[in-house]
C-alpha cells in the first residue's frame, strides 16, 4: 500500500471510508443472492427518493457494462447511437458498444466535448434509410470527457431536440456527481429530460459500483423486465448484490451534519482541487510556458506542457498524455483530482512543474 495520491484517474482514488463501512455493514450472515437482499432493497428505495418513484435502478459491476446495458435497453441491433467524438463509448470501451450490444456509434465533433443540436440533425435524415444504421439514440455524457459541464439549458435543448426526432436519450453519468456539483443542482435536476442513465459510484468514491437507472416514466413496464435479462446476458449481475448496492446507496444517502449526501461532498471537493490546480499553474500560463486547452469546470483539468518537462512529472506523479501537442515538443495532458486529492497534493505537484521549468 502506497501513501502517494496521483493525477491519472480518479479511478485510482482509495474507497471512501463510509462507502468501506457500508460494506462492512453489509457482510456478515446469509443474504438471498442476486438482488433479492436487504441492501439492495435499501437501494431501490434510494433511487426512489432521489430520481422519483417512477425511477428503476440495477447495480452493476463497471462503467462500460452500464452503458453497454442502457444502450441496448433503448435500441434495436439495426440502432445508431449519436455521440460526442470523445465520447468514452466511442474511444475507450474497446468497441464494447458495437461488438457486444450490435450499435453502430455515430460520431459528432464536440471540441470542448460537449454536443449540439447540430450533432442530431447530422444523423436524423437517415431515419428511415434502411441502407444506413437508424439514429434513435442520443449519448451524452455530463460531466464530459474533456472536464466541461452541460448547462441545464444546454443539456434541455439536447434533450428536447432528440425527443422531437424521435429518439432516446442516454446520460453516461460516470462523472454525472461532479456536473450536478459543478453546477450546484440536485442528480434528478441534473438529469431531467434523460431516459436513462448510467449512474457512476467508482469515479466519486465507491470501490466499484455503478447502476443503470431508468428516469423515462413510459420505459419502466417495459425496462423493469427486460433489463433484468440484459444484465444477466451482458455478464453484469452480481450474485452477492449487497456489496454493490451498498456502496451505492452510501453515496446516495450518507449525509453529513449540514445534509449533504457523500456523493455531493466528494464531487464538490475533487471540484474544488481541480479548481486550485489550475489557479496554482496559472503563473506558468501567464508566462506562456505553458498553455490551458480546456475549461476547468468539473475535477479536470486539460493543459499543455513540454515533452521534457511532463516527462520528468510524471517520475513523480502519474497522468495521462491525452494528445500531441500544437507542436513536436509539447503534449497535451490530462491531471484528474478525486475526492481524496489533497491542498498538499496539488501544491507539491506546481511546486516540482515550476522548479522543472526553472531548471
């Protein structure tokens, strides 16, 4: 076990300790297997709570088996699925979507990652073109890829846009607690208009724990069954359950004493790092040694830096080069803070790039 905190993914953050304890309140005993346990129980009736009564939650094990299972809930195998260029279910799920639901991705360009009506009226005249995979569903993704957030007006404009197209809209929600944080709203207010979402517990705290939530009140007939099969055949039920309602339902209700659910305060606090993280390499920014590429809006932050010196970094820390630069010697990279990333963490990491750049 290491002490040291890096800037990779907030998938290497440690577990949350009341997510830890959650669990631990979860073991000991016998439970009936497969969902049909107290845990999950308390789930449903956590979605309930936040989503509404007409919500529908199904704990899974990962992110990309949460989408594979939206996506195939809500299209046909001749379906298309719109989506942003830098969509993860388009450049990091190994052609799960394709291979395993049978769903064309129908890319769109989204330079700072968010999507346009554009991006549908791209697709919708296939509609109906038997040659051409059909359009009816819309992926987007809140926070995205590139650390920028969806306005709610942004987000209802999409959401409108599609409906009136005749197509499903789909949340990948792997980061959907740092956007609902980042623009200080509730998860339902962060999700209206959605049809259904994949709800992410391991970015936010959770040892591994995600859940595909259906929010569209006339899919729940019709999802309530069919989605139990899908899960079973995308190898995505568990058989002790508990373990990962329980993480799930510690994000959704474990409140501190001013009454904010831990999924709040984590998102709120990698946020707010990411935040710092930048104003601490604004120096270097103003001196032009360096050069941000994206909005810090969420708990990302996208800057530019010399070959040499993300190199000599990255002894130290990790993160991921995300592209080639604007020229042969620099690169662009991606520093991702979670929610147990520290004030000390980020000063000792633009304390060592300022001494780097010095030297």
């Amino acid at each position: 076990m290491t002490d040291s905190r890096h800037f990779a993914s907030d998938n290497y953050a440690s577990v949350h300790p009341e997510v830890m304890a959650a669990i631990a309140a979860a073991d000991g005993g016998h439970e009936p297997a497969y969902g049909a346990d107290a845990a999950t129980a308390a789930f449903d009736d956590a979605v309930a709570e936040v989503w509404g009564a007409d919500a529908l939650g199904f704990p899974v094990f990962n992110g990309t088996g949460a989408n594979v299972v939206s996506l195939m809930a809500l299209s046909p195998r001749w379906g298309g699925v719109v989506a942003s260029e830098h969509a993860h279910i388009n450049v990091d799920e190994n052609g799960a979507p394709e291979r395993v639901g049978g769903l064309k991705i129908l890319q769109a360009p989204a330079p700072d990652g968010r999507l346009t009506a554009s991006a549908i009226e791209r697709w919708v005249g296939d509609l109906g073109d038997e040659h051409r995979a059909q359009p009816l569903v819309l992926s987007v993704t809140q926070s995205t890829e590139l650390g920028t957030v969806y306005s709610l007006d942004a987000m209802r404009t999409l959401t409108d846009a599609a409906h009136a197209a005749g197509m499903r809209v789909h949340l990948d929600g792997a980061r959907i607690a740092n956007g609902a944080a980042a623009l200080g709203v509730s998860l339902a207010e962060a999700t209206a208009g959605v049809d259904l979402l994949s709800f992410g517990g391991t970015k936010n705290g959770a040892m591994g724990a995600e859940a595909v939530v259906v929010l569209a009140g006339d899919l729940r007939e019709r999802l309530a069954s069919e989605l139990l099969h899908l899960r079973k055949q995308t190898m995505q039920l568990g058989s002790k359950m508990r373990y990962v309602s329980a993480q799930l339902t510690a994000l959704l209700t474990s409140v501190d004493d001013a009454g904010d659910a831990l999924w709040l305060r984590n998102a709120r606090h990698a946020n707010a790092m990411a935040t710092r993280l930048r104003e601490c390499l604004e120096p270097l920014a103003a001196e032009q040694a360096i050069r941000f590429t994206q909005p810090t809006e969420a708990n990302a932050v996208f800057v530019e830096l010399p070959r040499a010196i993300a190199a000599r970094l990255r002894a130290a820390y990790r993160f991921y080069d995300w592209q080639p630069g604007t020229t042969p010697e620099t690169v662009e990279v991606r520093l991702m803070c979670s929610w147990d990333t520290t004030v000390d963490d980020v000063h000792a990491l633009t304390r060592l790039a300022r001494e780097e750049m010095a030297a």
